[in-house]
C-alpha cells in the first residue's frame, strides 16, 4: 500500500521549489526545517495508517441519498472528525480565524499525501479551503466573523456552486437568480449541478458559495455575483439555526470517486424552516464582481487539482512498482544463465513504463510545488509581489493541465503494469484510473487551461515575463553541463528550450497580430511542450543535488522530453490544416 | 447512437486494403462488389438495431455465476441466436463444414460493427472464430467432424484456456496437467484463470482449447499441448452426453467488459458425469506442440483485438462528435458578431481532439483491415503466398497494439470531448474506455507485440521484407505529390519515412550484433513509430481518391504523425539510459 514519498516530497520542496528561500521571508521567519520535517512525517504517517486502508471501501460503498440527505463511506465520518482534530484543516488559514499561517508549499505537500490516500476523501477539504481563500479576500468582517473560524477549523466545510446544465466551461450562461431581501440579504433560487460534497455528514453546516444573477444585471459574466448560502442558518450566538432552502436532489453515478458525493443543488424550492421561499444568501464582494472572486477560489483550487494529479500518479506509480518487483514472468536477458523467471520489473519495457511513471510523476510535482511557493512569496516578499503574482499566474495552468493529464496517463501506465491483474477491480489499479479521469476536466478542463496559458499568461508583462522564466531554465542547463552525470542530456534540454522559446514567440506573435483563432489552435500542444521543458529542467535542477535525481532527470529528457519536437511542429503548422479538416467533422 | 460508418468501411477496404486485387484472385472469383455491398448493409442493419441497444444492460447488468452456471445479460441469448441464426457466426468457415468460405478481410469488416455495437458482445464470437482455426488448421478429421460444424454455425462456442495464475505472458510456465487415458482421449487437470465466455447460457455446448502438459514433457514452451475439452462430451450421433468435469468457479470483477464473463476454470476436479476424475480432452495436433497450434489461433485473435480497439475507438468518437454538435458552450471566434453560444465543436480545442480521434480511428482500421487482406492474399495468392504471409506477420502486432492503444486513447479523448458529462456513466462515455482499457493488455500486451515486431517481424526475409514494405509506402508519397490536396504534407511523409527506416536500420544492426537488450529497450518506441508511419500513408493512400480523405490524412501528417521524430530518438538514444535509470526501481 502507499508509503508517503517523504524523500522525494523534501527533495522537491527545498531544492527544486525553494522552500529555503521562502523561510528567509519575515513572514515565515518563524518556520524552521525541523518543523516542516514534523509536519511533514505525522502527514505521512495520518495518510498512511488512516485514509489509504479506506480507498478501497470508499469506492466500493460510495456515498448514499435518501431524503435529501447524504450517508459518506462507513468510517468516513471519523475520520473525518480525526484529521480535523489533528488540525490539518487550518494549516494555511488567517492565523486571526484560528488557522496556523502556513505557506502554501507545506499545504500542497501534505495535501498530496492526502490525496495519495484517497481522491475521495481530500477533495472535501480542497473545496473548503477554496471557501476559505475567497471569504478571507473578498468577505465583510460580519460574514468572515461568523463562519471564517468553522470553516477554518473544518467544523463546518465549503463548497463551490458554479455548474448548471447549460452552463459548464461557460459561466456566461448561468441562470440561478437572486432577490434582493428587505435585511440587506438575499434570496437564491436555482439549480446547481456537479456539486462535490454538496451534501453530506461530515460536518454540522455547509456553506456553499453560490453564482447567480440579479434581477438587474448585465447579460453574460458580468452579471453574476457571489453568494454565501449555509445549510443552516447561524444564529447570533453562533449556534445553528432554521434549516435553508437548499437541498441535494440527486447524486450522480461516476466513473470513480465514489466516495465523493457530486450532488445536484436546489435552491429556493420552499422546503426550508425559514419561513419563505428562496434560499437566504449573503453577498461577497460586490453585485455583479462575483466571477473575480470565484477566480481567487479556483486559482487555488486549479493548484489543489494539479496536486491530485501528482497524488493520483505517485499511488499509481508505487503500486506498479511493488507488483512488477514481486510478479515473475520470463527471464530477462540480463538474468543468470539457468536462473528461473525473473521479476517483471527487469524487463526492459515494464521499466520504461515504470521510470516514465516516475518522470512523469516528480515533474508534475516539481511544476505544483513551484506555483505554490510562487504563491507565498507574492505574500512574502513585497518588493516583488507582482513578479511573483505573475510566476503563480504563469505556472497555474501547468500545474493543473500538466499534473491532471500525468495522473490519467501514469494510471493507465500503472494497469498495463499489472497486466490482466490490473483489468481485476480488486487490484485496486483500476480504481486509481477511474478516480483520475475526473481531473483533467473539473476546475476548468484542461483546454480552457490552455486557452488561459496562451491568451491570459503568454501577455504578461507586455509578454516579458514568459522570457525570463525560459532564461531562469537556461540558467540550470549551464549548471548541468558542469555537471558529470547531466552533461550528457544538455544538448537535449537546450533544443527544448529552442523549442518552446520558438513556440512561445510563435504564440505572442499571433496575439499582436490579432490571429487569436492560430493561438488557440495550438494552445494545447503548447500547453504540453512548455509543462515537459518545465518538467525537465525542473528534474535537472534537483540532478545538480544527487546521483538518483540525475538519473531520473536524464531519463525524463532523453524519453518523455523528446514529445517537444513534434509539438513545436504542432503549435506552427497544425492550426491552418485544422481549420481546413474541422469540415470532416461534419458528418460521421 | 452508434451508425455503422459504410462509407469509412467500404473506402478502407477498397482503396487501402486492396480489395479489388482480392477479388481476381480465383479463390474469391465468386464474390462480387454487390455481394459484400449486401453483407456489410445488413451488417450494419444488426449491430445498430440489435447489438447496440444492449450495450449499456450489458454493462449495467454484466454476466453472473450461480452453482458454477453463468447467466448472461437479459436479452443476451435471443440476440446471440438471432445472430447466427443470421449465419454472422460462419462467415469466414470452411464450406466444407458449412462455413461461407469467405475472405477474413469481409469478416475484420464485420466484426468492427459488432463490437462498436458492444464489445463485450462480440468477444464470444471472436473465441470461437479461433477454434474454428485452430481445428481446421491442426485438428484430426474425427475431431473436425465432431466440432467444426457447430462451432461454424455458432451452435457451440468456443474458448481458449492459456493463462495460470502463475502463467501469463510467460506460457512456459504453465502446469496444467494432461495424463494419456486408454482409449488414445487424454485426461486433464489444472487451473485456468481469464477465461472469455469460459462459462455461459448461449450455446449447448462449449468447446474449451487447453494447454497442458504431458507427464513426459520437457519443461518450458516446448512441452505443452493443446486438447480440446468439450463441456459436454459428444456422442457418436452428434447428440451431447455426459457432463465433462470442467466448472467454472469464479467471475473476475472487472474494470469494464462486463456482459463477457471471465472464468476460472477449474478442470479434474471430479464433478462431472463421466465416472471417472478428470476433464476428457483430445489431443489437437502432436503431442508438446500445441503452442504452435495455439499460435495459429493467437494469431487471428491478434488481429481481432485490434479490430476491437477500431470499433471502440469508432463508438466513441460517434458520441464524442455527436454531443460536441450538440453541446453550446461559449461563442466561437468564427462565430457571427452577437451570436449565442457556439457548439463546441467549433472551438479548435475540441475540433482537434476529435480530428484526433478520427484520425487514430482510420489509420487503426487501415492497418487491421490490410493485415486481413494480406492473411487471405496468403491463401489465394499462391504464387506469393510467403511474401503475403510475412505481410500478414509484420503487422499483426502493428494492429493489434496500435488500434487497441488507440481505442484507449480515442475513448478517453472522447471523455474529454464530453467535458463533466463524460464522468457521467449514463453518457456513455465512460464505459467505452472502461471496456476498452484490457484491450492492450489481453492476446498478449503490446509489449510483448513490440518484441515480436522486433525481434521476429524485422528479419523476415533476411530483414528485407520491411524494407520492401518501406519502399511501397515510399511510392505512396510520389503519388501524393503529384496531388493538390497532399503535396503540402509530402515532407513530413518522407521524413517519417526515413525516421522509420533509419530507427528499423538500427534495432535490425542491434539484432546482428547480439545486442538484444538494446534492441529491447526501443521496441515499444518503435512499434509505435512504425504504426503511426504506416498509418499516415494509408490515410495517404485513401486521400489520393477523395478530399475529404486527404484532409484526414493531412491533419494526421501535420498533427498525429509529429510524434515519430520524438519515438525515433528514443528508439536510438533511450536504451542505456533506460539501464542506468532502473536503479531508480529499487525503491519507491
């Protein structure tokens, strides 16, 4: 079962995504190593000896409805209970709210041994801290006061309600309305679709953060707003009050992640204690400016679903590897003469899919690792903030699109590992694959990904930003050809940054020249050409430190990274022939 | 719902996979173009009528085992025998035992729209469709003339009984055991696990093909025979006698595929009605040569796996195009000033995933349906029936790992296409990757494909025969040049074309060295760059007849095809990395 990767989470933390640096900081002057180390093992040891033996159960028995209320996976609810108690809720919450002020790059290391654990399980509080990180940027004092420190805790959870029929990947088209109320409140009536732990029994209240639209608003997305709806009312005092006008009436039936409870939301439908139609809601931030408020929340939550791709890819990857070093088929060419089957693992092409897995894998950690301290120094360190706002901005794509697909593509490895054993649900591999799939297409697919690396990041400052970051990667190519086991895949990671330097310019050319239509055309193999030169250089960077990264890190440039050429050739020349052939598409 | 793509079909078989040349040959003298017209119109008319509506039940219901007695899904039985009683089952049948005699290129046809229908369906014919072949080509004329024509007519079924628990890819480690009886029968004892259609209530009888060995045989691969060991032993007038002490003992819980169940086998446990213990078999060809014979029959099923990963990827790229029709999500730049929302399929994102789809799609079916031309051009060919059966042999495993790994990615690609809805099971969506996903994995995986490519395939003929393949694709981009619509890819066909030989020039050098370890390490690469390379020209050689046809094959070339430069360097430089980096495994 999974033994939380403590090696390779402090190797990525301090000498990929400088951690050390961040501890220089006067805000996180108080965190020393030993500290992180600490937290870092009790996380292990929690994830180890309490969420993962539940994965299976968890998808087996999934959750359950009857009447509007939700049942969790038998033994979900302690464990629950136990993990908030262990205060693993709070760890990057306002420090005035009860949280511990944490940076984010210890969060997402733990959250990856969460999610390690079980997908299902973590996901709750991923949303509640996307809550959290909005009320803490956009609530008044009286909205944070009443439910910032619960929601901190994990007392009470979060949720996200964006999603309606028509309106998906396009928030434009949502249509959940909102009254104003005599109090200064609100009433909301709709429905929401897609909703994760929408409903459940972890916790006494939910509060869910909620789009809709005035009755005097502009069309599209300028016309929605924000709202905190609870499942009960709060009191004064703090205690809980009438019960809302909100209510689960369905759980879909998924893939995987049967743990997680994907509700449908009703609001408004005069079911409630409250005495009056229309779920009461409270505004965040201002009318009409709810979508930039929801984009604090899923910036955050687009870095938490990268780190379930790592997660999901580094179960997968350990549950490969320890079938294909006890599994014996054949007798590897390297074997004794007269010895008998040899470990699978031996084999030359179970342990490509085996290092590709691993490549994959740290590379997409190293990616989430660095958006995330991207993250804390933008709070850390004024002099730079906005650099380090930008780093973030750039890297979030990366990180959610890279991971997610990593997570799908070492899964799908992991069951061909396994051979027909992997097709057997009691190997638990093909849970990991189902569970996967999800990720790259909630929190924004990974198209609109793509669409935000090109048209929203590529810009930033006046385009220069992108440059240096490539210049930061070429700086450890230099490092890596004085280095004896590096210099070898140099030529490699200097023709991926040819490569992705060349794509890039491609890319901002078109956005001047106003050829929008081109740069989406090849968003996606850009998406992917920049993530495997990140990822590369990244793998390099912590080669500088030892023999085993060196390794890993030549491996990953002279297999996975040589995708970059053919992806160039994409982004330049696939755009005129895809608007040309999109006529096929016509007919079956 | 799924339509039978006839116009996809008929140009594949008549203008790649030589069709008309398979005509003039004497043997097929007799089929006309209006026949086969005929044949896949009602083809098409069954799979979309009656096998496609129980795909969903199929899956939601899956096969079930009750006092060693499996019941298929409800509906399941009446379909099957209004398919054979539709004569689909005999097909390809020696006429002499009531089979229609005709070409396997017609029946790879066929067989794609029955599993686009449902794969978990049609996988029972495609056992059987192996046993006939193993019987006509190994079996004694008393066994022909008990079995073969039932098996034809689809009356009984067939299975193949390869795999152990401790005996998968390896078969030279099975321990099935065979003892010779008095009467020249052999009794048989032993476990077998993933067992397709191993137990079932479609046929009266079931026809199991097991390997076992003698008590005299010589250890590894050369000392296993074939028997074939009827549920139901035969009497001399044909009618079924006793019960033969073969059970099935167990159903796998799989990832998908679950209307086709997957036994254990449990064989001399004493249960029959024999009176005596042990399952009564009878030797199929000579005695510790039945791998050959099972060979003969993996073959074939080879091919048909590919066939499966064709039909799965066409299903899913059906709904995949279908719903992005359908689907309005955001305004497409295209899209007239102040229009609503767009269907998604005008977003390049989503156009290109599914030009990608479609792609894969036709260059998989081009290959299998060219490996199928080339097995009957081996039989009716007489003048060249080595050179057509070393065609035959060079892309099995082409067809087989690259439709089926195609199948896999077009149906996630087709996940993704569905955005949150393809989470969804009800959509669809999902199951077709669930059912796909063993496709790579069973009728040996697509790493043992790629070491038979290599280290069988590639020195056929003193390694001459892919280098004659090689040069008649070549021909295929002269031709394209000379077109208005593919000249423009004509340079990426002929640098794929070097790429592919400068790579089979390599690993064919490694082999004349003895190095076998590198050549090894490249296989899959390989197998993969030669499989989109050969895809690309076929596509190629469709788009020489019609527009739409190039504007598939230009996509692919600009697009798709890409990835071989990447797969080229990994071919040449992956291998000693791969071997230094193994040290990786060692520990997580």
């Amino acid at each position: 079962m999974y033994r939380a990767p403590l090696n390779q989470i402090s190797q990525t933390l301090n000498q990929v995504a400088g951690l050390p640096e961040l501890l220089k900081t006067e805000l996180f002057s108080e965190l020393s190593p030993d500290i992180i180390d600490a937290i870092l093992q009790e996380a292990a040891r929690f994830s180890e000896t309490r969420i993962t033996p539940l994965r299976t159960k968890g998808d087996q028995q999934g959750a359950t409805l009857k009447n509007a209320e939700v049942t969790t996976t038998e033994g979900w609810k302690a464990l629950y209970k136990d993990w908030t108690d262990g205060g693993w809720n709070a760890l990057t919450g306002d420090t005035a709210y009860g949280g511990q002020g944490l940076p984010t790059l210890l969060s997402v290391a733990v959250a990856e041994m969460w999610n390690s654990g079980s997908l299902g399980f973590a996901i709750a509080s991923t949303l509640t801290m996307g809550a959290v990180e909005a009320l803490e940027h956009h609530a008044s004092d009286a909205l944070k006061n009443t439910y910032l420190e619960k929601l901190i805790s994990g007392e009470w959870s979060g949720t996200m309600n964006l999603t309606e029929p028509q309106a998906g990947s396009d928030l434009g088209a949502l249509r959940s309305r909102a009254e104003r109320a005599d109090d200064g409140s609100y009433r909301i009536f709709g429905q929401k679709i897609f909703i994760t732990y929408g409903e459940h029994d972890l916790t006494d209240n939910i509060v869910h953060l909620v789009l809709a639209r005035l009755p005097d608003a502009p069309a599209g997305t300028k016309g929605i707003s924000l709202f905190l709806v609870p499942k009960y009312l709060v009191n004064e005092d703090g205690s809980l009050g009438a019960r809302n006008d909100v209510f689960c009436a369905g759980l879909e039936e998924k893939l995987g992640l049967h743990a997680s409870p994907t509700c449908t939301m009703i609001y408004g439908d005069g079911f409630g204690d409250t005495g009056e139609k229309g779920a009461v809601g409270y505004l965040i931030g201002e009318e009409h400016k709810g979508l930039a408020c929801m984009f604090t929340m899923m910036n955050n939550a687009r870095l938490l679903v990268g780190i379930q791709g790592v997660a999901v890819a580094e179960a997968a990857y350990q549950k490969a590897r320890a079938y294909a070093a006890e599994r014996r088929q054949g007798r590897s060419l390297n074997a004794a003469k007269g010895a008998g089957m040899s470990p699978i693992i031996e084999h030359p092409d179970v342990a490509r899919m085996l290092l590709t897995m691993k490549g994959l894998t740290q590379a997409s950690r190293s990616i989430c690792y660095a958006t995330a301290q991207a993250l804390d120094m933008a709070k850390a360190d004024h002099a730079n903030g906005t650099f380090w706002a930008n780093r973030a901005s750039l890297l979030t794509p990366l990180a959610k699109a890279f991971s997610t697909d990593s997570g799908v593509d070492v899964a799908s490895l992991g069951i061909q590992v396994h051979g027909g054993m992997g097709y057997i649900e009691e190997t638990g591999a093909a849970q990991l694959l189902r569970d996967a799939r999800i990720l790259p297409i909630y929190e924004g697919t990974n198209g609109i990904q793509a669409i935000d690396l090109v048209m929203r990041k590529l810009p930033l400052e006046n385009g220069g930003h992108i440059h240096g970051f490539l210049q930061e990667l070429r700086d450890i190519t230099e490092q890596a050809k004085a280095s004896d086991t590096l210099k070898i895949i140099a030529p490699q990671l200097e023709l991926a940054l040819n490569t992705a330097e060349e794509a890039t310019r491609f890319l901002q050319d078109c956005i001047v020249k106003g050829d929008n239509q081109t740069a989406l055309c090849g968003a996606t193999a850009y998406q992917r050409l920049l993530s495997l030169t990140v990822g590369a250089l990244y793998l390099t960077k912590a080669g500088l430190h030892d023999d085993n990264s060196a390794a890993l890190a030549a491996f990953f440039a002279q297999n996975t990274l040589q995708e970059t050429a053919g992806l160039k050739q994409v982004v330049l020349d696939g755009a005129a022939n895809l608007t040309y052939a999109t006529k096929l598409l016509q007919d079956i």
